[in-house]
C-alpha cells in the first residue's frame, strides 16, 4: 500500500477536540445522550449544612411572600372559596361598618375570666347574658348577608348567579377584632362602597 493512500486515510477520521489531548485520545467519544444524562445528573451539595440553611431561607421567604399575599387580599394566596369580586365586596361591607360580632371573642374570654370569681348564679347570668349577645350577633350576620346577596343580584341581574359562601364570610368576619382580620381591612368605617360585576 502507497504512502498516500496511508496519509489519506489518517486524514479521512474525525477529530474531536473536546476528547483528544496533546497526548492522545482517552476513551471513545460520549454520546450526546450521555452527555444530556450526565447533564441531569442532580449536584450534590458538597456543604448539607449551608443546604439545609439555603432551604429554610427560601422557605421563610415563600412563607412571608404568601403571608404577604393574604393579607393584601390577592386572589393567588387565597383560598378558592375566598377568591373574586363578590367574597371582596363581602369583606369590605363587613369591614365598613360596625358588627355585633366584633366583641363576641372578648366577651366570651371575659366571662370566662370573671366566672372563676363569683359565686354560681352570677355565672349562670353571664351565661345568659353570651348566649343573647350571640343571638344579637347571629341576627345582625344574616341581616348583613342578606343585604350583600340582594344588592350584588341587583347588579348581576339573578340571584342565580350570587355565589354561595356570602352568610359564612359574614359570620367569620365579622366575629373577629378589625386588626386581626385577614385579609387585612382596606376600607374606612363608614365607606360608602358600590358592588360592580368586576369588583375592585
């Protein structure tokens, strides 16, 4: 065989450049699967304890993100039966006024703190004194729900399309101290507010 057809030969093979060193090839050329696998090949941190602190830090920080969201009243962050135009409405008519509800939880920590002091009759009148508040309470709840269903019907045009969940907004809402509501009130008491189909 000619010197030629040798030379032609060697010069005919592909180099790769990535594989082959001054000193030669080491081992055939990886795929480009393998390489892709190796790739997706998860890093192991070589610190687990500066890990484990980088994960509790960005759990912390979804945390205060999501905590953040809610209070704001984002549609995101909330629970679905707490989401849209008409739960938002809800909240800020019950957050505009004041309820009966909102010293239901005080007085009944109350009673419970001054029963422990007098003799039985008095307690059983405190007792009875709760159980009217919260009738009282009871009564202004619905009065409030009902309001908020037929106005946001009159807007809607049906009270078919009034979304249930507004009498348990009520209720829940309006049970509890204005700073510890979440989401957090975003209108003034006595605010005079109109419900629109696309409620802001």
């Amino acid at each position: 065989m000619s010197s030629t057809s040798k030379k032609a030969r060697v010069e005919a093979q592909p180099v790769d450049d990535a594989t082959n060193t001054a000193k030669g090839k080491k081992g055939p050329t990886p795929r480009r699967r393998e390489r892709e696998q190796q790739n997706l090949r998860p890093i192991v941190p070589t610190d687990r304890k500066q890990a484990k602190r980088e994960q509790r830090e960005q759990a912390r920080k979804l945390q205060e993100e999501q905590r953040d969201g809610m209070a704001r009243g984002d549609d995101k962050y909330l629970r679905p039966q707490d989401r849209g135009p008409q739960k938002r409405f809800t909240r800020d008519v019950v957050d505009a006024r004041f309820n009966v509800g909102e010293a239901l939880l005080p007085a009944m920590f109350l009673v419970v703190i001054v029963q422990m002091f007098v003799d039985p009759t008095k307690a059983f009148i405190l007792y009875g004194f709760m159980a009217v508040y919260a009738i009282a309470w009871s009564i202004d709840s619905l009065i409030v729900a009902r309001s908020i269903k037929r106005r946001i019907a009159e807007v809607l045009e049906g009270k078919d399309r009034v979304e249930s969940g507004i009498a348990r907004t009520v209720f829940g809402r309006s049970s509890q101290l204005r700073f510890a509501r979440m989401p957090k009130p975003r209108v003034k008491r006595g605010a005079k507010l109109e419900y629109t189909e696309h409620y802001r």
